[in-house]
C-alpha cells in the first residue's frame, strides 16, 4: 500500500484522507501535518490517523500531497525541499500554482503533479482534474488518478488547460449553489415554504445530475423531453433565452477562466 502524507489537513485535506481511508487504505499508511494541535488532535481522533511534522511526511511518504492554501506555499516548500527523499511524488491540489513553481524549490527531478478538485470531494463526488509537471511519469498519474478516484471522478488534462478547468468544475459547484439559491427564492415568490421550495429544488438538481452522468443523452435532448408543446417548460426557457442566461453563463466562466490566469500571474 503506498505511504500517503496530506500537507495541510483543512477542508480539502480532511476530505481526501477520509476518503483514502474509506476506499480502504490503511490508516497507518496515512499521515498528515497540521499547524494547529487542537485541530491535529481533532483529526487524529476521528480518523485514527497520525499527525507528522513535514520532515517526517517528506522522508517516509511516497506521495506527498499539498493541500495548503497557495499563500501558505511559501514555508512548506522551503521546509519540503530540505527534507524530500528522492523520487517521491509531489501532488499540488493548490488552485492556480504551476507545477514549475514547485519543481523550481524542490530537489531536481521531482516529479511534480497538479490537481484542480472542488468541493463536492467532501461528500466523495469531487471532479479532479490532473497535469503533470516535466518529471512525472505517466505511471505516476496513474497512481494520482487512483488515489482521487477514491474521492470522485478524474480527468487528464495538459497543464495548459488547468485555468479553463479552475473556471468550469474548480468553481463550478458554486454556479449551481448559486442557480439552487435563486430557484428557491423563485418557490418562495410563488408562495412555497422555503423548506418545501428548497427540498424541490435540491432533489431536482439531484435527480437532474443523476440523469445527465448516467444517460448517454446529450443535455439537450434530455431537456427536449421535458419541453412539450405550448407547455410551461418552453414558457420558462422562453424567459431565460430572453434574459441572456446562456450568455451570461459563457461570459462568467470565461470571466473565471481570465481571473484563474491573472493570480497564476500573481505567484
Ligand atoms: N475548497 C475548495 O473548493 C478547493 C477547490 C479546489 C482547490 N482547492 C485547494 O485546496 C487547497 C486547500 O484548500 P482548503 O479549502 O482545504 O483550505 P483550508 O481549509 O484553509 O485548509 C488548508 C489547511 O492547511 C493548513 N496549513 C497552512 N499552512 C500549513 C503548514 N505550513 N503546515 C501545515 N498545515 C498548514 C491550514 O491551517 P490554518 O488553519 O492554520 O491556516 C489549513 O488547515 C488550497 O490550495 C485550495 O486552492 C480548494
């Protein structure tokens, strides 16, 4: 079983190791450093998992994932390439840092692999998209991709491609939070009790999601379905084309996409 140490055990950090564990990795072959004891502490008891100082998780994982915020980078690379035993792989789940930057601060040759996950990974349905830097292998993704399968679903994607990802599925769950906030508002205009709006709304985009993963259909055609003739679903479509919602969602995530690219410039 692969040694696994998660750098950073906040939300997302949590998520993957409960994750790995639940997949059935071992315990004892998971560690990860925290700044604070009480929250060390925390995890330990509710995962049975061991806190490590980032010498510790350097020298005996043979993954080392970076779950820090990218401003909190700085220090645990400086701490990193003192402490990396060569070889080990070094995945970055740091929104918007290249893989450059960390093989710029680690010992020479170490393969580096850059993941853009989202939030959904707390209820193990995370979309991850991985890149590798110049020295990880393709044998080496395949061990990342294993490692977050365990915690949703991974795509490939050359690192080039990683903002356009940031803006779609890196940001993406805040979209449909955001579209769910205003269909429950819409049920309560309409006179529903916010609860009853709100269960509604959440089961449909459900049920909605359910059908868009597992139907081989494009979203059109499964649109098409519900859209009959002179109904109340055209009556509504009728509205969003009128308001611009398709382009607004275009303009936003590109919005998304040149915000991605302006703070990788940044670092
Ligand atoms: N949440 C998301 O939707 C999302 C999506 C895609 C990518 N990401 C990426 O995932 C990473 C983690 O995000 P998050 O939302 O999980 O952030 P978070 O909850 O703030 O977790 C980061 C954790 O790292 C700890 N930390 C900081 N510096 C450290 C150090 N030197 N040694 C040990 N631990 C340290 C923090 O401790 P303190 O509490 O002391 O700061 C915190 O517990 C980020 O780089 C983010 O860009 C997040």
């Amino acid at each position: 079983m692969t040694r696994i140490a998660v750098l950073g055990a906040g939300k997302i950090g949590e998520a993957l190791l409960a994750g790995l564990l639940a997949a059935g990795q071992d315990a004892d072959e998971l560690m990860f450093t925290e700044r604070h004891p009480e929250r060390a502490d925390e995890l330990t008891a509710r995962h049975g998992v061991r806190a490590v100082d980032v010498a510790t998780a350097a020298a005996r994982a043979e993954i080392v994932v970076v779950a820090v915020k990218p401003q909190d980078i700085g220090p645990v690379l400086d701490e990193l390439a003192g402490a990396l035993s060569p070889g080990t792989l070094v995945v970055s789940l740091c929104a918007g840092l290249p893989t450059s930057l960390f093989e710029g601060a680690l010992p020479e040759g170490t393969p580096v692999v850059r993941v853009m996950p989202n939030t959904p990974m707390l209820v193990g349905e995370a979309m991850s998209a991985i890149s590798a830097g110049t020295h990880a292998t393709d044998d080496q993704l395949a061990v990342v991709e294993k490692m977050l399968a365990s915690v949703g679903r991974v795509v490939r994607v050359p690192e080039s491609q990683q903002d356009a990802v940031t803006a779609l599925s890196g940001s993406g769950p805040a979209y449909f939070f955001f579209l769910v906030e205003a269909m429950i508002d819409a049920g309560i205009l309409l006179g529903l009790p916010r609860e009853v709006a709100a269960d509604l709304i959440v089961q449909s985009a459900f049920g909605a999601a359910r059908m868009l993963r597992e139907s081989s259909d494009h979203p059109v055609l499964l649109r098409e379905a519900v859209t009959s003739p002179a109904g109340t679903t055209i009556a509504a479509i009728r509205e969003l084309e009128r308001h611009g919602v398709r382009a607004a969602l275009i303009d936003a995530i590109e919005a998304a996409r040149d915000r991605s690219v302006e703070l990788g410039k940044q670092s």
